[in-house]
C-alpha cells in the first residue's frame, strides 16, 4: 500500500538550533502535504498546507517565519522548526494526499510522526 | 467553518463487548467524507473506516461499522468483539469535498481490558 515515510522519527536538540523535518511520499505523487503538530493526549492541529510548487498555507496562529515549509518535488515536503525553543516540542505529523484518483477521494497517508524534544 | 465534536474524553469496554464512539459535525456543505482514525500508543495513524456523504448505507469495517445520520450530522463508529488491540485514541474527521486537511475531533481515548 500506499506509504509515507518521515524523518527523523525523534530528535532532541538545544534551545536556538534549527531542525528540519522531511516527509516523503515513496510510490506516489502528492501535490498537496499537510503538516500536523500533536501534544500529549490531545488532537492534531493543522499547521499548514504545501503545494508543490508554491507557498505553503499557513493556518492562524502559526508562524510562517518560525516554521519554513518546503515542497520542491511531487514527492517530498520538508518542515524546518527554525531557532526553537522548549514550547516548539511537540509531535509533528506529516500527511500526503495521494493525487491519483477524483479530486475528493484522493486518500491522505500519513508519515509515522517526529517526536521533537527542545532542552 | 467546520467543526468536529467528540463528547466522550474516555471510554473502556471488555474483551469481546461491543462499544460506541459519538461524533457529531458542522458544516453548511451536501457532499463529504468522514472518517475514523485509530492512534494507538505508537502514534501511527491507522485509518479505520471512511463514509461518503452521499452514499446513505453505513459502511463496515469487518469488526467497525458506523451509523451515519446525514440529517442529524452525527457519525457514531461502533466496535464489535472488542480486542486488546482495539485499545488506541480514535479521531473523529471531517473532509470537504474540495479535498483540503482533515478536520479532526479531540478524539477518544479507548481502553480494552481483559
């Protein structure tokens, strides 16, 4: 089946460094990613959407300037959590629609998720 | 906008019992989808089962069916001969036929015990 892989799957790093995280699509094409940010017990919250080729929607309330997504290719999104801090640790999870198919039933897969600590 | 709503933070049920999800939704649009997510303790997201909008019969799932009620926006999942393996956070979402994010509820967390 269909599958999405993300890396790192977990990364712990100090407080003003800059993590990147990659979601790739490995047999097929998605023009449109979504990337999710998830606490402990609670729900997944939409960060933004990415569009190959363009600029990824942000939803409110996320900082653009603070998390820099990147969708160069049909196959690979890239989220950089940039200067973080301890409040940006959370689980981050990728999403890739899959864009064969009709418009609406295109299905999403998701990547396994990247646990990121911040000290 | 749309809005998902999962009334029951936490629920527990016994090996082989049957148990009941809610959720119930919010949108002004005719054509849809809905879907059940499980997460269990590894975090995977683990799609459970989807219903189209249109389509009035419920869908299953071997051990998962839902009861879809268009009118009343609610999309309840039911688990039969409930398993171990069952016990995960379910989440409730919501797609609007233009095929942008998944809305989720604040999901359910499920604990079958033995």
């Amino acid at each position: 089946g269909a599958v999405v892989s993300q890396h790192p799957s977990w990364v712990i790093c100090k407080s003003g460094t800059s993590v990147k995280i990659e979601c790739r699509s490995l047999d097929f094409q998605a023009t449109t990613m979504f990337w999710y940010r998830q606490f402990p017990k609670q729900s997944l919250m939409l960060m933004a959407t990415s569009n190959e080729g363009s600029k990824a929607t942000y939803e409110q309330g996320v900082e653009k300037d603070k998390f820099l997504i990147n969708h160069a290719s049909l196959t690979l999104s890239t989220l950089t959590v940039t200067s973080a801090h301890p409040e940006d640790s959370s689980f981050y999870i990728c999403s890739a629609r899959d864009s064969r198919g009709p418009f609406g039933r295109q299905p999403q897969h998701f990547g396994d998720g990247t646990r990121l600590s911040i000290l | 906008a749309q809005t998902v709503t999962q009334s029951q933070p936490e629920m527990s049920v016994q090996e082989a019992e049957t148990v009941t999800l809610s959720c119930t939704y919010d949108t002004s649009e005719n054509n849809y989808y809905l879907f059940w997510y499980k997460q269990p303790p590894s975090r995977q997201m683990i799609l459970v089962i989807r219903q189209e909008a249109y389509k009035q019969q419920n869908a299953t799932e071997n051990r998962f069916s839902v009861n879809f009620q268009k009118a009343a926006k609610s999309f309840s999942l039911k688990i039969s001969d409930s398993q171990l393996g069952d016990t995960a956070m379910y989440f409730c979402a919501f797609l609007n036929q233009a095929g942008t994010a998944l809305i989720f509820g604040k999901g359910t967390t499920l604990s079958v015990s033995s």
